[in-house]
C-alpha cells in the first residue's frame, strides 16, 4: 500500500509541476560571426537560456527597448567604438539598465577594456574565448540575472495609482507591479518618456509610495507602462515590503 500511496503522491507533485508557468530566460545576442555565435548559443542553451540573435544589427535596439533580457552578449570584430556606443544606448534605455553585458571583444588594446568597463560593459573579455571560459561568464552572471529577474517579476495588482507630469495629472489604477516598473490603465496616457511623480496605493489608510519615473511603453490609449527607477530608498524598501511576499517564483 505504501508504494501506491508514494506513486500516487509523486504523480500529483508531477501534474503540479507541470501546471507552473515559468518564464525563460532570454539573452540578447549581438554577434557577427557564425562560429563565435554558434558557440554563444550553444552555452546559453545549457544554461537553459533561450538566445535572441536580430537579423540586422539596426533591430538591437528595438530589442533592449522593447524587451527586458537576463542578459546580453556582445561579440565585437575590429573596432570597439560601435559596441561601446551600444552599451550606453543599453545603460540608457531604463528597462536593461541594470541587465549583466558581456562584451567579447579582438581588439587587444588594454584602451578598449577600459572603454568598454567605462560604457557600463559588466563582463570584459578578449577573443578568442572557449567555451569552459564562456560558460564560466555565464555561470558568473547567475547571481545578478536572477536579482534582476526578481526585480522585474510582475505581480498581477489593482491598486489606485496618481501620475503628475509637468503637464498633466491622471488618477488610474495598476495592472500589474514590478519591483521596478508597473502596467497602468488611465483614461489616457501620456507621451512617451514623460518624467513622472508616481503615487502608488497599495493598503488602505497608509501613505502612498510615491517617487519618479518615466513612461517607457504605450500599449493602448489607455495603457502604458512606467519605469520605477528613481524613488527614495525608503519607499523601495516600503515597495519591496508589499511586493515580496506576493511574488512567487
């Protein structure tokens, strides 16, 4: 009866298991060459990350805007002044600011590693590289890929939200929260990249959690998603407070 019973249960564990949604893990992969890129793939994909290569070097930038990574490989041939540009667009674009970059790079130029550690690169290393170092880097990078993904696990909430740009002031409510950004539905939105004053309610009779970001995403006329990115640190703490406990993983 004991064997049943443990079969039984194991199969259950089974059936839950398979009901959970786990969102992959992406990487953004900007690489010319077809070996080193093939490489690139194959070690993310023993790390169970899934590898996003554009066609056409003009779509990464539609991608980092577009799409929040776990991380980012940057394969450089020659010149290092166009991927050093691509970084600070990167650091720029609010929603993989804090996304681990690893340049991999065939400029030998001690000037090029400073270059790019100066742009915001995370991880500097030279071509050619084998695979047990690449998969090292990303092994490496674990550690900060899952904080950023934690940071950015969305929370389905309704809650009321204030907006107050320089010219306008809206009152909606949350769709879903992040530990760095929110979806909110208003009866409009505003423009993209608007600085913004943002009140969250998240518990009745407290003080909201109130700090600045800005429009980063319109979806509708009625939908937008805002970057949480500067707010005080004791309101992340009062944010993190609320938000943790309702995220699972």
């Amino acid at each position: 009866m004991k064997v049943e019973t443990d079969r039984e249960s194991a199969n259950k564990d089974l059936r839950r298991a398979k009901g959970l949604k786990v969102m992959p893990r992406r990487a953004l992969v900007v690489e010319n060459e077809p070996a080193m890129c093939a490489l690139i793939q194959e070690v993310l994909e023993s790390a169970e990350i899934e590898a996003v290569t554009p066609a056409k070097s003009g779509e990464n930038e539609r991608h980092f805007h577009e799409e929040k990574f776990d991380v980012i490989l940057i394969g450089l041939c020659a010149s290092t002044v166009d991927g050093v540009e691509l970084v600070r667009k990167i650091r720029r674009s609010g929603m993989n600011r804090l996304t681990p970059i690893i340049m991999i790079s065939d400029d030998q130029r001690p000037r090029a590693l400073s270059q790019g550690f100066d742009a915001g690169t995370s991880f500097f290393v030279y071509k050619p590289i084998d695979r047990a170092h690449l998969t090292r880097l990303i092994l490496v990078t674990q550690g900060t890929i899952e904080h950023e993904r934690r940071r950015f696990r969305r929370v389905p909430l309704r809650v009321k939200v204030r907006i107050k740009s320089d010219k306008d002031e809206l009152v909606g409510e949350t769709i879903d929260v992040s530990l760095n950004g929110a979806l909110v539905r208003s009866p409009h939105t505003l423009p993209l990249g608007s600085l913004i004053e943002v009140s969250l309610y998240l518990l009745a009779g407290t003080q909201p959690v109130v700090g600045l970001g800005s429009v980063v995403r319109v979806l509708s006329s009625t939908q937008m998603g805002i970057l949480l990115d500067r707010f005080p640190v004791s309101e992340i703490w009062r944010l993190q407070e609320y938000l943790l406990p309702r995220i699972t993983d």
